[in-house]
C-alpha cells in the first residue's frame, strides 16, 4: 500500500489524468442521457475541462484560462451546465493553492460569478425569485470554499517551507559554530603546547649547559642538573599527554594518565623549578588566597610560566626576577619583573616577546578571554615588566 502511496505521489499528472477520463466517461453518458446541450458544441467543451482536470498541476495558470473559455464557450453555445462543469470547482482549488497570485485572484473572481451568470443564462422555471436567488447563493459556496481550501493549503505549504529554511539555517549556523569551537580548541591547545614547550624545553637546555659546564670539575652539581632536565622532561610529557587526550575521541583513558590542569598554587612550584634552574626569583602574595574559576587561574599560570621562560632565554647572564600575586575581592592581579639587560629590544615588540610571534600575543588572548587587562614592556633601567588583572567575573 505504502509503494503505491508513493507511487501516486510521484506521477500525479497520472493521477490527474485518470480521474479526468472517468469525469470524460461520466460526462458523455449524462450528455446523451440528459441533452445538456447540441453535441457538437457539448463534446469540445467536456474535453477542454476534462483536459483541464489531467493537467491541473502541470499548468494551473494555463489550465484556469482554458476554464473561462469553456464557460465563455457553454454561454456562447447554449450548453446547459453538466459533470464536466466539475473541472472549474477542481481548477479553482488547484490555483488557490499553487498558481500565482493573479491567478488565484482571477479565479476566486471568476468562481463568485460562475452561478450568477449561470442562473441568468439558464434561469429556472419552476422556482421564484426567492427560489432562484437562494439556489444561486447555494451554488456559489462550494467556489468559495474551494478557494478557501486552497489558499490555506498555499499558507500551510508556505508555512512549512519556512520551517524548513529556517531548520536548515540553524544546521547551517551551527555547524559555523562547531568550527569556529574547533578553531578555537585549537588555537588553545597550540597556545598551552607553545607555553608547556618553551618553558621546559628551555630550562633542560639551561641544566644541561650547566651540567656539561661543571661535568669534570662538580659532578654532584651536574648530576642535580640531570635529575632536574628528568624531572622537568617528565612534567612536560605529562601536560603534552594532557593537551593530546582532548584531540582524542572515542578512547577511554586510564584515571590518572593525565595531570590535572595547572592552577594558581602551582605557580610557587615553577617559582622552585626556576630557581632551581638558576634564575633568581622573588615570589610574593599578597591578600587572601581563596579557590579561582579555572579559566582565571590557568591564565594566570601561564602569564607567570611564559614571563620567567623569555627572563631565561632574554634577560641575559646575572638577571633576576620577581613575582607578585595580589588577590583581590573582585579579581588576580599579577606584576612579573625582571632587571635583564642581555635581550635585544624588538624582541620585547609586541607579538615577537619570544620569537616567534607568540608571546606577548599569546598573553593577551588568554587574558581576553577572561575579560582582564593586560600591560606590558620595558622598566625604565632595564628589564622587562608585564602586569595583569584577571576578573572573577568576565566582562560582559
């Protein structure tokens, strides 16, 4: 039943044609049986509404004209009103719903003066006035209502044509959307893998410098730069393992493979790490310390872990560095400091803090994103200062 539903869906001039056969077969047999007129005249005029009938949907417009000139055609030629007439209910309908506005108009006009025009061509005999007025308004109800009917078929049609632009313009802006997220992970991850590699990468470079400088003469001091290139190989293994698990789907990780994601507390611990390095570093906090959102406190990290990494490969020999943390009721202030004089000043530019085009750039992304402020470049003296001020709450 299903595939022939289908079927009629698919072909439905077929449709059209062979109800326009059985009204042509219905026609003639109530022609020669109630003399509706002269044959030569009744024929052409039934196979013009019979043919309007088969071709209804293909070319409503054309088939609405071919209509009025059938019923042009009965008045001119004394063709009372038969079965055929039936075409001009179906043409109406059919031009309400899918013909042009004009046409539509046309035939809800033509269909209101379809059974005046009749009664007055055709008036009956047996009935008065009152009789004829009343069946003229009785006949010209269903032309309304086949206009009506189709017309609300045109609304609904519009109707869900827009619900359906609309679906697919919120599939479209979606997937926009899913992109611009996509492009967005990225860029971050390309910023936590640029932060998590320059810092490490440069403090093993440092220690195994100085581990090869004092190899002979200190072994003890080259065997602690060692277990310090170790140590710090393995921490950014780990956060590279960290950053590596979010690009992967559909994979079920071990608990604990991957380290949680840095925060403010761990700031004092890559204090340790670059002193232990050989960087002098001042850390200091101020205020009251007190759990951060998560954003806020990895940027902070960041800003801290990327301001000691350039002091290290720019600052130049005997440079020291300072770090303040001032927690305050609204938000994180950050001031880093250092007194180097060993880096060349376009490398303090902004966008080329490291080098490549991703420091201070990098820095003001992070802080963006959490709505702070953010201020940076060079101390009077020497030395380079960047400052924060990170929001608990992101502007809006």
């Amino acid at each position: 039943m299903q595939r022939l539903y289908d079927f009629l869906r698919r072909h439905p001039t077929w449709v059209d044609a062979t109800w326009a056969v059985v009204l042509l077969g219905i026609s003639l047999v109530g022609g020669v049986a109630g003399g509706y007129g002269s044959p030569a005249a009744a024929v052409p005029i039934t196979l013009m509404l019979c043919l309007v009938v088969a071709l209804r949907r293909r070319l409503p417009e054309k088939m609405l004209l071919l209509a009025a000139v059938a019923g042009l055609a009965q008045l001119i030629t004394d063709v009372e009103i038969g079965p055929a007439d039936f075409a001009m209910l179906v043409i109406v309908y059919t031009v309400a719903a899918e013909g042009a506005r004009w046409a539509s108009r046309f035939a809800l006009g033509a269909g209101l003066c379809a059974a005046p025009v009749a009664h007055l061509r055709w008036p009956s005999d047996q009935t008065g006035l009152a009789g004829n007025i009343a069946l003229t308004v009785f006949m010209t109800v269903p032309f309304a209502l086949a206009w009506v009917l189709g017309d609300s078929i045109r609304t609904r049609r519009a109707y869900f044509a827009q619900l359906e632009e609309r679906a697919a313009r919120l599939e479209r802006e979606r997937e926009a959307q899913s992109k611009v997220a996509v492009a967005a992970e990225r860029a971050r991850i390309a910023r936590e893998l640029h932060d998590v590699v320059a810092h490490n990468v440069s403090v093993m470079v440092v220690q195994a410098d100085g581990a090869a400088y004092v190899l002979d003469a200190a072994p003890d001091q080259a065997k602690k730069a060692l277990e310090t290139i170790s140590s710090t190989g393995r921490q950014a293994l780990a956060e590279m393992r960290r950053l590596l698990g979010v690009l992967r789907t559909g994979e079920h990780q071990e608990a604990g493979e991957y380290v949680p994601q840095p925060d403010v507390q761990q700031i004092e611990d890559l204090v340790e790490q670059c002193r232990g390095s050989g960087l002098p570093v001042d850390f200091k906090v101020e205020g009251t310390p007190r759990p951060l959102p998560s954003g806020v406190e990895l940027t902070a990290y960041r800003i801290v872990q990327e301001a000691l990494t350039n002091t290290r490969k720019h600052g130049g020999p005997n440079a020291g560095a300072s770090v303040r943390l001032v927690y305050f009721d609204d938000g994180l202030g950050l001031l880093v400091e250092d007194d180097g004089k060993g880096a060349p000043h376009e490398l303090y530019e902004e966008g080329g803090f490291d080098g490549q085009g991703h420091g201070l750039i990098g820095m003001r992304e992070r802080v963006g994103m959490v709505g702070g402020t953010l201020d940076a470049g060079p101390r009077p003296g020497g030395g380079f200062r960047i400052s924060a001020l990170l929001p608990l709450k992101p502007a809006h």
